[in-house]
C-alpha cells in the first residue's frame, strides 16, 4: 500500500476511533447521570373545583418525595402546559369538561397524564365517558376475589411480573374500566397498549405513548398499586414493583432496579395515639401517671414517640404542667376549646385573630414568645372553611379533624386502603399549608362499649398491615376517656397488644416530628442514580431532617449504607424491605446505599 495512502487510513481510522471513544464517554456519562428517582420534575394534580373543602386522596402519599402542586378548574386551562409540568396525576372519577379539555391539549401537545381513576363523572355525578380522546370505549364490571388478572408482562411497566393473578379483593365491586380491541393499536394519534385485563371488556392497565411529540399516559386505578385493603388486587410486592415500573415509565427514570423511594421516618407505617382536651395544668400530672406506666410496660416504643396530646388553653395551663407531658409525648397540637365556635361563618380573618388569642395564652402560660405549634384540631372535630383556611395561614402543617365517627367525613375508606394516607389540604381551589390526617376508627369516647373502642382499631389495623406508602393511624382517645376512665384504659391496654403482636413492623412517631419531616421535604432537593454496586442518593435541603428514610423494596441480601462517606446509616430491614436511615443536616449530602 502507498505510505501516503497508508497514512491517511491509519489518520482516518485514529480520528474515527477517536470519535467512537468519545461517543462512548458521553453515551456512560449520560448513563451515569441518569436518575432512578428525582423530585425535581415538577408534578401537578387535578382536582375538581369545589366551594368547600378538599382534599388529595391518594397522590401526597403515592408521590411522598414530590412537592405537587395542584390545578383546579379554576386554574387548568391557564397552567397545565408542557412547560410547567413533567406529569398530570388525576386520583378522582370526577373531570369539568373545561378539565377535559385541557387535558386533550396538553396531551396533544407532548404531556404526560397518569389515570388513577376513570375521569367519566362530571362534578354534579352525570356521566360523560368519552371526553379524553385516547381512552376509547368506556365499560364497567365487577372485581372480586373470583377474579382473574391477565398480565402482558413483556412490557417495561410490567417487567418481572406474572402472567396471571388471582385478584386478592375479598369485596365485591363495581370498577370503571375501558375496553380496547385489539390489544395494542392506535387512537388519536397514540399508540395504546394493554397490561392487564380481568375481561373481554375489562382492560384496567392501558398504555399510551406518541414517540414523535414525547406524550404519555397511563389508564390504571389506585387498587393495584396499594396493597392491604379490602378490594386491592395485589399483594404488597407485586402492587409495589407495578407502581414503581409505571412512574419510572411515565417520567422517564433510569431502571429502578433496587425499588428505591422515600418515606415517613425509619418506616412507611406511622402510629400515633392523640389524646384531646389535655390542659397542660398541675392537677392533671398525678391523675395520668398510671396511663404513662401502662404504655412504658409494653415496650412497643419510647414513650415520648407515642403521644400527641392536644392542648386546650386555658388559664390553669402552666409550665410545669407542659414540661410534664413533655417527657411523655409532644405539646405541639393546639386544642382551642372555649375560643369561639369554629363552624360558625366569620371570616378568615375572624378566625385569624381567634387563632391569636389561643395562641397568646399559650405563649403566657409557657413563658416564651412563640410555643411553636405544628398541629390543630378543632374542638368536636368540625370546622368551617373559614376557619381551616386561617389555620393554614398560621402555619398548621398539620390537622386532623376529619374521619370516620367524627363530626367532618370520612376522605378515605379501608377497601381502598387511602383512609390511611396523609391528605394535602386544598381550599378555595388552591393549596394550603396544611395536611389532613384523618382518624379511621371510633374516639374513646364515641361507643357506648368501651369494648368498641378496641374492636374498631383492631379491625383498621388489619387493613394497616399490610400497606405499601407512607401512611398514619391516629388512635384517638382523651384525656377524660381512656387515660383516667377504667374500662376504656383496658381498652386502649388491648389495642396497644394487638399492635405489639399483629401489625408487623410500625414506628410511633408524634404529629410534631411528622409535620416538621413533611415540611422540610417539601423543599428538599433529592436525585437517586444507580452505581454497580447499589445506589447513591444526592439530597440538598435548608432545614434539618431528622431520620431521613430511604425505602428500597427490591433487595434479596442485604444493604449497608453510608452518608457523606463517613457515618454509618441505621438499617432496618421489615415486611420484606429495607429502611435506611440517618438525619440530614442543612446543605447538600449524599447517601450511598450498597448491596450485598
């Protein structure tokens, strides 16, 4: 060959290696710098507009690690673009058509929106089933335990899944589902794709995607993500690792290949026994001492960890009778008995004042300028919306008047398993500040058997069992009920045995230390990316957080884990996961997760 010839092969062939290298690099680096969870992307929620109270059914738990904003009729049409938003949730049955609208455009338009629910109900409960152009042909049958799932599980959505499940739903109901023939396809421009079906006419798993805009979308319903209740479809593996595929899908994230996400703090399960009408005074501190003894015996949890005590104003509050039950619970949750009445229709900033006064006297009592509350309940569990927009205003990160056998409704139901989930609160048609935390069962107090009392916590713990997110129970007593009051004090002794013995691996945790683990996540910065060996967690925040927890579901051997590449993390390993958790001070840290 001519040298000259020879030289410009072997110069072309150097250049060509050269470039080839350096597409290599880039297409690692990029690998490596993929995420298998990250809470930038910005999520929104759609709820229908209401006058009155409203609240997220299943979304501030199942997206825990996202700040989610929330769009109502009022604000859709103006908001929800590609742009603003990665992913639209919508958890509820009920769609406006200006929502619908809405929702064609932006999935036009390259967006992605995941179905919890069928959006064929109208705000007023008329049906309009076939407003969002790819869902198809609308239909409904019944699931229960008879039922059978058939799986396509060559799907990444459905990636280590089987072929076939027997539904786990020992109810019998009535399920929207749409029914799509063939299987795969196309309709307005997507290409669909069914996962599962349980019938000819019974597709409850759809998939959509337009490859040439980047649009998507996911037709499902919240009973097979979450495991545990009364008409869920799986148990809680196959529920966790089906959710998990489908966000990794929908937002485009690397592999999740350890199922790692975030959680309440040192476990997904939170109890906490809340005890109203507490005082703060002198003469209360003998009379409850044998309660304290009582939870002390059980071994379940430092007694400190286990209650809420909701304090009433008063002038006999005072500092040694706070700094008493501060040694057994949190004093943090403002009871304001005796302020006004809080169902009444004063204004916002009525009630703002009214919110003052109570506060003053607490402040008084405590001799400090600000005691700090993070929590209220309303006295008879009622409000108006007035009132809980005032508490937003003051700060409240969390409230918990409403559920079942309180003066408000139940916003959740065990079938579903949701009762147990932490609500965002939206008024107005817009996010507050606060949390609902709804209490499932019966307050001490309610039954006329104080045996009741132990029976209707025991039959919600069942369901708590076996839950798969972030979720609370609230055991709600008084302090004139099951703290001082024979019969219903066994009562309480009971459910705290059923809990030792019956409801796997739970954390007592009070509401101060959930609501301040809330806000301090709701402005953290957290970005996880698989390494050969685990996976590492990059995390930025400007406050304190006690007990960060990492969850990791899909772990055979065992993991250890290190912050900052110093301290060790604590590790739990319960119900078949791993809990890796250490507190993360102010500034930008990293968790580095390993197996073994």
């Amino acid at each position: 060959m001519d040298r000259k010839i020879k030289f410009k092969v072997m110069r072309t062939s150097c250049i060509f290696a050269g470039i080839l290298c350096l597409v290599l690099v880039c297409q690692i680096a990029a690998a490596d710098s993929s995420t298998c969870l990250d809470n930038t992307k910005k999520i929104a929620v759609y709820l229908p507009s209401t006058d009155v109270v409203a609240h997220d059914p299943i979304c501030t738990a199942m997206f825990f690690e996202y700040n989610l904003d929330y769009l109502t009729d009022s604000t859709i049409t103006s908001n929800l673009t590609k742009k603003n938003y990665e992913l639209l949730l919508v958890p509820d049955k009920h769609m406006s058509d200006k929502a619908a609208t809405a929702v064609n455009k932006y999935l036009n338009s390259g967006g992605k929106v995941w179905f919890f629910a069928d959006p064929r109900m109208k705000p007023d409960g008329s049906i309009s089933d076939n407003r969002i152009n790819i869902l198809g042909k609308p239909s409904e049958i019944w699931i229960n335990r008879s039922s059978n799932f058939i799986v396509d599980n060559t799907d990444p959505i459905t990636n280590g899944l089987s072929r076939s499940y027997r539904s786990l739903s020992t109810a019998n109901k009535s399920t929207y589902t749409r029914s799509f023939n063939p299987d795969s396809g196309n309709i307005s421009g997507f290409k669909y794709k069914v996962l599962a079906s349980v019938c000819k006419d019974g597709d409850v798993l759809i998939r959509f995607e337009n490859t040439k805009t980047g649009a998507k979308a996911i037709y499902s319903n919240e009973n097979m993500f979450i495991s545990g209740g009364s008409c869920n479809y799986f148990n809680r593996e196959t529920a966790t690792r089906l959710f998990q595929n489908s966000k990794n899908w929908i937002l485009g994230l690397d592999k999740n290949t350890y199922g790692i996400s975030i959680t309440y703090p040192r476990g997904d399960k939170q109890i906490t026994v809340t005890i109203d009408d507490v005082m703060g005074a002198d003469k209360e501190i003998q009379k409850t001492r044998n309660f304290f003894e009582m939870e002390k015996s059980k071994k379940l949890a430092n007694v400190q960890d286990m209650n809420t005590f909701f304090i009433v104003p008063e002038s006999q509050t005072s500092k040694s009778g706070l700094a008493y039950f501060s040694k057994y619970g949190d004093t943090h949750t403002i009871h304001p008995h005796r302020i006004t009445d809080w169902r009444a229709d004063f204004t916002v900033a009525q009630f703002q004042k009214n919110i003052t006064k109570a506060q003053s006297i607490m402040n008084k009592a405590a001799g400090v300028p600000n005691y700090g509350f993070s929590s209220i309940r309303f006295p008879n569990t009622a409000a108006s919306v007035p009132a809980y927009q005032a508490a937003s205003n003051a700060g409240f990160i969390i409230d918990s008047t409403y559920g079942y056998y309180t003066s408000m409704t139940a916003l959740g139901d065990t079938q579903s398993n949701n009762v147990f989930f932490p609500k965002q609160k939206i008024l107005y048609g817009k996010e507050t500040n606060t949390i609902e935390i709804e209490v499932p069962g019966y307050f001490d107090i309610s039954p006329r058997d104080a045996n009741d009392f132990y029976r209707k916590n025991a039959a919600c713990l069942k369901h708590f069992k076996g839950i798969n997110f972030p979720a609370n129970f609230i055991i709600a007593g008084h302090i004139q009920g099951m703290m001082t009051k024979p019969d219903l004090f066994s009562n309480m002794s009971k459910t705290l045995d059923y809990i030792g013995k019956n409801t796997g691996y739970t954390v007592f945790s009070t509401l101060d230390q959930i609501a301040k683990y809330n806000d301090a996540l709701k402005s953290t910065k957290i970005q996880a990316y698989n390494t050969p060996k685990g996976v590492t967690v990059d995390i930025t925040t400007s406050k304190q957080i006690d007990n960060f927890t990492i969850k990791l579901t899909n772990v055979k051997k065992g993991v250890k884990a290190q912050y900052d590449g110093t301290d060790n993390c604590d590790v739990i390993h319960a119900d078949g996961v791993y809990y890796v958790y250490h507190t993360v001070s102010p500034g930008t840290h990293q968790i580095s997760v390993t197996t073994a």
